[in-house]
C-alpha cells in the first residue's frame, strides 16, 4: 500500500509538472506568435532587400533560445533553493530527511534538453508563420488588423489549452488541500492538542521484564503528582505512532482469529490513560488501581471491536483471551469491563482498528520501551517536559527520554498529505497566474490589433459598453471552451487519485465546479482589463493612426 501511494504521489508530481511546463510555454509561444505578426511589416522589409527566409526562421529561433536559457538559468536557480525546501518539508520531529540535491552534470543535461526541445517545439510554429508571409501582402496589411486577426486563431486555440490544463492543476489542487484539511480536521476519537508524550527506554534500568510493570506504575504516579499535570498515563503505545502489535484471539463462544489483518491490535496501559487523550468510554469503566496482578484479568474494547466480533452485542462480561501468547505470559480468560470510543493508531487517515485494552499491571511482562503521556493543565503540553523529566528523574536518572507533543506527531503523520496540498497548490496558483496572464496577453494584443475597427464602431455610434461586451463575449467564448475541454480531461483523470484521497471521490462534483467558477473569475478579469481600455479607444486618434 505504501508502495502504492509512493508512486501514485511521484507519477503526480511528474504529471503536474509537464502540465505546468505546457501552460508556460503556451505563454511563451503566444508571445512569439503575437510578436512575430507584429514584426510582419519589419520582415518583409528584410524578406524584400534579399533575406532569405531561412535567415529569417534563424533569427527568431535564435531568439526563442535565448528566451529559453534565459528562463532555464532562473529556474535552476530557484530550484537550488526551492530543493532544500522540499527536503525540510519531508522531515519530521522524529525523522531527519538527508538528501543530496545538488545539481550534477545530469540534472543539467536534462535541463538543457528540455529548454532546446521547448525552445524549437514553441518557437518553430511562430517563427515560420512569421517568416512566410508575401512581402508585398504584409505590406497591405501594415496598419491593419484584420488579416492579422484572422491569423491570431492559433494564439487563441492556445489561451484554450492553458485554460483547460489549469482547471485540470486546479482541480488536483482542489481536491488535495480538502483532503489535508480532512485530515486536521477528522475525529480521531481523542483530543489533538494537549498531551505531551514522553518516549522512555527502560530496557537498561529493568533488564528483568518482570520488573517493568511496577516501574512503569512509580514513573506514571510520579509524573501524575507533577504541577501542571492533569493527567498522566503508560502505555506500549500510543495514537498515530505509526506501530500496532495484533494479537491471536479467542472468544468464549469459541470463535478464533489468529491472522492479521482480521485479528484485532492490542495496547497495555496503566488506569487514567483514556482520561490523558480524552478518549470518551461509551460503556463500562476504566481500569482501576485495584486491577492488579492478584485480581481477575479485565480488559476494555473499542466499538470496532463489538461490531466486529461481537455482532454489535452486549460486551461487557464476555470474555476473552490469547491462545498462542508469549513464553510466560498468562492463558487465562479476560472479562470485558467496558467499551471506548474507536481511535485511529497507525496513521490520521487510516481507519481505527479492532482494539482491546490490557491493564498493565496484570501482564507478567513489561515493555522494553514505553510511552508516558500528560495532559497539560494549562493546554500547553511542551511546558511540562523540564518537570515531567524531573519526576521521571526521581524515580531512576538512568531513563533515556524522548519528548513529543501528540500534535507534533499528529502532524509528522500527515507530512506527505501536507506535502502534496502544498505542492499541489503552488502549482496551481501558477497555473492560474498564466492562464491569467495568456488570456490577458490574447485579449490584449486582439484589441490593439483591432483598434482601428473599434474606432470605426465608435465612429459610427457605438457605446463603450457594447465594446466591452464584443470583447469580453470573445474572453467568455474562450473561457467557457477551456473549461469543457479542462473539465472532460479532468473527469478522465482524475481516477488516478484515487489512492491519495480521504473523505472525496476522485470525481467530487464540488471541486471540479469549484475550479470552473474560480478560473472563470480568472478569465473575466484578465478580459476585463482589455475590454476596458478597448472601450476607451478615442475614435479619432485612433483612425489618424491606423
């Protein structure tokens, strides 16, 4: 499954970059083409004084390099640096990401391949449209727009494409930031914020693991006595840590799991352990100090566990026990004192598994390496690590400690969903920055090549708000294209994302509406601005100049 989601996520990352990749050198190839019909006149000045045509296809392709190095140095510039970034976004507070991105030969290489594919690929297209115009029909055409305008359709077609790829990114983006705030957002069955979780490695201070559980037992009564503590527990666990240990089962009507991922997972802690995490108990009651080794063996279960192996049935006194445990642990049957809440343990969005709670001081044995967990009085865990080590400090200064805040590790566990919204989300307000800036370029360089017909509209009785309305009709025209073809790509694609979704389906209608609405905004107001100075034109300089 982690495979799986690994190259889900990197197949992602590939595809959101070779769209972004599109989107700019859409822009950069509508640049070209307006540039290269605005030099028309220019050209066939050349064309008629004896330069070849190829001399001038070089010209612009020269140019086009240029263009194309110019941005590839900036880029590996800003990837030097945007590299370290990403590697300090992957770490976490238990886990330093070391990698060594520094450019080598072949990153280069592939830089400079693609910038020389790009460069030809967008450049030849403009460059030869530019270049192949009859001297004397470029000439007739200099100070008209309309031949021109007929030839900007390829510019257009391209506005439609950037339009379509950015709903696509923003789509992606859409659908990953609301999975990420699913995530943040989800009921784990316990509180996020105020528990602070002490790490301790106990192995060398009690080789004898049948020591351990009446150490664990004075390091939680210590801790639980600290100022500013309001409640403090032990366990061999605990929520989103990533670790779960399954267990064989045997129930009294003589039903038996013994393989995962059927047999349920198993946590011992010490009484008031629900309590630290605010884990709510729907039915029964806690472990008590009077849970002992001398007592009769209890255990608690979560709800999953009721549904699963008990069928929703009355729990408590139904007993339970391990038939296949450790080499001197217990075989006796336990009862079930009560039932908590489902809480999540392996990660935010994995589903709470079946779990049945053991009171630690009825296992023979004790972990080697333990967690204590206090619950800050105050809601501000990290200020009782100094008294919560000194308490632990107490009972044995030998005790190895490691601090972590649960919301620190709630957040190391939705790192990568973290990562990809954030990443997710950059790329797709760039993609809206030059699907702006393409529509805007389109719209704007169509008006100035059409001025003269927009003055002898106005000359003849045209109001500027019919103006407006031919233009942005035209910005609505190619807007309204993008966002069908977009939202087809979209609904094809998006079942690739399935894997790296929670709480959505692939094709959430409210995302994919979302992004429309969102790049329609876009769209209006990079055609706004055009129409806007199209429908100040003054009639009269305007003819005078064309």
């Amino acid at each position: 499954m982690a495979r799986m989601l690994r190259t889900a996520m990197l197949i992602l990352l590939l595809a959101v970059t070779v769209f972004v990749l599109l989107i700019a050198c859409a822009n950069i190839a509508n640049l070209l083409l307006a540039r290269g019909v605005a030099r028309r006149h220019e050209f066939s000045v050349r064309v008629a004084l004896g330069a070849s045509r190829w001399r001038l296809a070089r010209l612009l392709l020269t140019e086009s390099l240029l263009l194309a190095a110019g941005g590839a140095g900036v880029g590996l510039l800003l990837a030097r640096w945007a590299s370290d970034l990403l590697v300090r976004q992957l770490s976490t507070s238990t886990s330093t990401i070391v990698l060594d991105v520094r450019l080598d030969w072949r990153v280069l290489l592939f830089t400079m391949a693609v910038t020389i594919a790009t460069a030809l690929l967008f450049g030849v297209v403009p460059s030869f449209r530019a270049s192949s115009a009859d001297p004397i029909d470029a000439m007739r055409e200099h100070g008209r727009g309309g031949a021109a305008e007929r030839r900007l359709g390829l510019g257009q077609w391209l506005a439609v494409g950037q339009i379509a790829l950015s709903l696509v990114l923003v789509a992606t983006a859409g659908l990953l930031v609301r999975t990420f705030v699913s995530l943040v957002t989800r009921d784990l069955g316990f509180d996020r914020e105020p528990v602070l979780i002490a790490r301790l490695n106990i192995a060398h201070v009690a080789p004898d693991a049948k020591e351990r559980p009446a150490m664990i037992e004075r390091l939680t009564q210590a801790v639980r006595e600290t100022p500013g503590v309001a409640a403090a527990a032990g366990s061999s666990l605990t929520p989103v840590s990533g670790r779960l240990s399954d267990m064989a089962l045997e129930l009294d009507n003589g039903r038996r799991v013994t393989t995962a991922p059927v047999a349920p997972f198993f946590v011992v802690v010490t009484p008031g352990w629900f309590d630290t995490f605010g884990t709510h108990i729907v039915t029964g009651r806690d472990f008590t100090a009077r849970d002992t080794a001398g007592s009769a063996p209890v255990v608690i279960v979560n709800e999953k566990f009721v549904r699963t192996f008990l069928d929703g049935g009355s729990p408590l006194g139904r007993r339970l026990r391990n038939p296949a445990p450790f080499p001197g642990d217990s075989k006796d049957w336990s009862e079930v004192i009560g039932v908590v809440r489902d809480a999540a343990y392996r990660s935010v969005g994995s589903d709470p598994p079946s779990t049945v709670y053991f009171p630690m001081a009825q296992q023979p044995r004790g972990p080697a390496m333990m967690s204590l967990s206090a619950r800050a009085a105050n809601g501000a865990p990290m200020l009782l690590a100094r008294s919560v080590a000194e308490a632990i400090g107490r009972v044995d200064r030998r005790i190895d400690i490691t601090f972590t805040p649960l919301a620190q590790q709630l957040a190391d566990s939705t790192s990568q969903e973290r990562l990809m919204a954030l990443l997710a989300g950059f790329f797709g307000a760039l993609a809206l920055l030059l699907a702006g800036l393409g529509l805007y370029g389109v719209m704007s360089y169509a008006v100035s090549r059409r001025s003269g017909e927009i003055a002898v509209r106005m000359a003849l009785g045209a109001e500027a708000a019919d103006v407006m309305r031919v233009v942005l009709g035209r910005v609505g025209f190619l807007v309204a294209v993008g966002l069908i073809l977009g939202g087809g790509l979209s609904w094809w694609g998006m079942r690739y994302l399935a894997p790296l979704l929670y709480g959505l389906t692939p094709h959430d209608p409210a995302t994919l509406i979302g992004a429309g609405v969102v790049l329609a905004v876009v769209g209006v107001v990079a055609g706004w601005l055009p129409a806007r100075r199209a429908a100040r034109i003054d009639p009269a300089s305007a003819l005078r100049d064309n």
